[in-house]
C-alpha cells in the first residue's frame, strides 16, 4: 500500500485543516469520513427518518447516493447528485450526526465506501476509526487532540454565523458528541495503540502540520 496517513482525534481537535494542510504538503488527496457520516445524517432529516431510531435509520442506510472528491484544496460531497458541503455542517446535522453515526449499518456502508476511495493509497483519511478499523495498517496514524476548552473555541468560531453557538453551548454539544462518539458499541472513537498523539492545545495550524510530516517522513 502507497502512504495512507489515519488522523483520528474528537471534535475541533483540528483535523480537517491540518489534514487538508498535510496532504497539499505531500502531494496527496485527502478524504474527509466526517463529511460522510454528515451527508447520511442529513440525507436521513431530509426524509424524515427518525435519527434515534436505529432501526429507522438502518432500513434505509443503503438509499443515499454518496459522491466524494478528494482534491485537499476542493473537497467535495455530493448526496444523490445535490451539493450538501454547507447543509451538513448546521447545528442540526452536527447535533444528529452521533445518532445516525453509531448504526451499524450506517458504518457497514461506509467503510465499504472509504475503502473503496482510499484504494492503493496516496491519501490522508481523517475521522474517528481510520487507524482503529477502516485502515489498521496505514503506515502513518495519527491521534489529535486538543483541550475541551481550545476546542470548543475552535468550533464556536467555525460556527460564528450562528448566534446561537456560543462557547458554552458549544462545549456541552461537543462533550455529548464526543461522549456519545467514545462510548458507542461499533468503532468507536478511541486511540489506536500505534498511533502517534499530538496535543494541539498550545500549537497553531503550521505547527500541527509540520509535526505530521515530519512524522510521514520518519515512518515510511
Ligand atoms: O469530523 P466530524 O466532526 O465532521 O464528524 C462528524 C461525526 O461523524 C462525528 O461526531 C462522528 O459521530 C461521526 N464520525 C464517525 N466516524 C468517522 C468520522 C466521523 O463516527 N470516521
């Protein structure tokens, strides 16, 4: 296999920009899983799917039709042929997405699906079970984190459109997320035993992307 570098970590940890960062410094595509288990999620709203029915949501878990890009500098999703880049990041999607995430079915289809993209590799897959189970022997695997309260920063910037997402509502949304992403029965979030940790509390976006090539080059 060609280098797959796993980035796993919570919310806000940072992972999508040093990500997309890290693959434009290598010359590799960059897959965003988060998008997807979003754009399932969303797909389920828009059809009035009950999200906390598991059973709901695994009848129709193999309906949605997922188109994925993986340029770093364009990422793209599609559902069923419609663009969902900017309605899968709303704070409805974001507070329904553990939901949906946790079916199996739901990450039965999936992993086939990243699987596929991934391919022989030249890529950087982020998400929550990339070094864990969708790629156990990437040769690169990283787990980032972050404080609570730097991450919820992060997020509620992201978020400064919505007035609704201050700081604090934040971090609650985000410790039941992360709370709800660690402690499902299906993959969940945790870190891989070959992973490498790297704290971005005190580190800025250049650092971050730095420390992971530098780390790409020392383990391949
Ligand atoms: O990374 P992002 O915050 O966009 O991920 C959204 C949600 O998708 C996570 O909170 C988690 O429930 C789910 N997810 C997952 N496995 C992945 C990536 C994301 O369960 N590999």
């Amino acid at each position: 296999m060609s280098l797959v570098i796993a980035m796993d970590g919570p919310s806000g940890s940072g992972k999508s920009s040093a990500s997309k960062g890290v693959a434009r410094a290598l010359g590799l595509r960059y897959l965003d899983t988060g998008a997807m288990y979003r754009a399932m999620t969303w797909w389920m709203v828009q059809n009035d799917v009950p999200v906390d029915d598991p059973e709901a949501v695994a009848a129709r878990a193999a309906d949605p039709v997922l188109e994925v890009g993986t340029d770093p500098s364009a990422p793209t999703i599609t559902v069923d042929g419609t663009d969902v880049s900017e309605p899968i990041r709303t704070r409805e999607v974001t507070n329904a997405v553990s939901a949906v995430s946790a079916v199996p079915a739901v990450r039965a289809r999936l992993v086939v699906l990243q699987r596929e993209i991934i391919g022989t590799g030249g890529i950087v897959v982020e998400g929550r079970d990339i070094g864990t189970v969708v790629v156990p022997d990437a040769p690169v695997k990283v787990y980032l984190t972050a404080s609570e309260q730097v991450r919820a920063q992060r997020r509620a910037k992201d978020l400064a459109a919505d007035p609704a997402a201050s700081v604090t509502v934040t971090l609650d949304e985000q410790a039941r997320r992360d709370r709800l992403d660690s402690t499902r029965t299906t993959s969940p979030l945790t870190r891989a035993a070959d992973a490498t940790e790297i704290d971005s509390t005190e580190l800025g976006l250049a650092e971050v992307i730095e420390a992971v090539v530098r780390l790409a080059k020392e383990q391949t």
